[in-house]
C-alpha cells in the first residue's frame, strides 16, 4: 500500500512543473502570430510606367526591383517580371510594397542583365544593361513618403533617350529615367 502512496505523491510532484511548463509553453506559442503588416514608420510605394514609341515594335524589359534610400533608411520592392514597357497601362501598378518613410534621396532600378530586348520592324535585338544593372531615376526637388500613406511612383521612361542606338545595330539602356511623385 505504502508503494501505490509513494507512487501517486510522486506524480502529484511531477505532476505540478509538467503543468507549469506546459502553460508556459502555450503562453509562448499563444502570443506568436505572423504579421505581415508593415511596420508603423513604413510607406506604400507603387510604382507605374509610362511610355511611347514609334520607332519600336516592342520594348521588354526584365525588372527585378527597385530600391530606394530615404532620410530614414533603405528600402526595396521586388518586381521579379518581365514587361513589354510599351503595353503597360498608364494607371498599372508594375511594382508595389513598404519603403522607408520621409526625404526620398535615392531610387534605383535594378534590371536583369539578360533577357531585355527591343522589337523594330518584326526583328528581336538584345539589350545590354548598365554595369551593375541599376538605373538611377530622377525625381525632380524633394519629395516626402509619409508613414502610413500610399504613394505613386510614376516612370517616365522616353524611349529615344532610354534605348542608345551603339555600332553595328546593338542597342544599350540609358542608365537614367526621371520619375514623378505622387
């Protein structure tokens, strides 16, 4: 009988740290979530392009992201597509995610150094990329990404400037773009 009151007082003993362990333990797990939000100091950045040509066909270009530096920090949005520049709607988003809020100082867009191209007169050419792969944008005074806003990014990309024309038919990306703020 003594071994059956041995056994059942040393379960009540182990019993009470298994329990406190187990509660802790769902405790943890219990405030762990995944948030996807984004951080309170974090701006919405979509970017759009627009474009014209008639002297191309077609202009493909394989965007990888964008990046930007503000007065608060660096931030960067994945694109991951390739696009036809020239049959993106005006008000299409191509890129979009959380930047950095306040002064924007700094975008670059980064590119693929393969698989750009430019189609004239039914022919395919390929487009070499800058060293590097970034072009810079130029955004014209100081602009502000506020915390907590969505903000559009408009490309202004004229294609007589953006495609350099170099010997014997190769073609070069311009590596600079002005852009405008919303």
């Amino acid at each position: 009988m003594s071994n059956i009151k041995n056994t059942q007082l040393i379960a009540r003993r182990m019993s009470a740290p298994l329990y406190l362990v187990t509660l802790a333990l769902l405790i943890l797990l219990g405030s762990c979530h995944k948030d996807d939000s984004p951080a309170p100091e974090q701006a919405r950045l979509n970017v759009k392009v627009k474009s014209d040509s008639d002297q191309y066909d077609a202009v493909y270009l394989e965007i990888q992201q964008l990046w930007t530096r503000t007065s608060t920090g660096g931030g960067k949005i994945n694109a991951n597509k390739r696009l036809n520049i020239l049959e993106v709607q005006k008000d299409s988003i191509i890129a979009g995610g959380h930047v950095p809020h306040g002064t924007l100082q700094e975008v670059m867009l980064k590119v693929s150094a393969t698989g750009n191209q430019i189609v004239r007169n039914g022919s395919s050419y390929p487009v070499e990329t800058p060293q590097g792969q970034y072009i810079a944008i130029n955004i014209p005074g100081d602009k502000l990404l506020m915390p907590n806003e969505t903000h559009a990014l408009m490309l202004d990309i004229d294609l007589s400037d953006f495609i350099e024309e170099t010997d014997n038919a190769k073609f070069a990306i311009n590596p600079s773009i002005t852009a405008v703020l919303d």
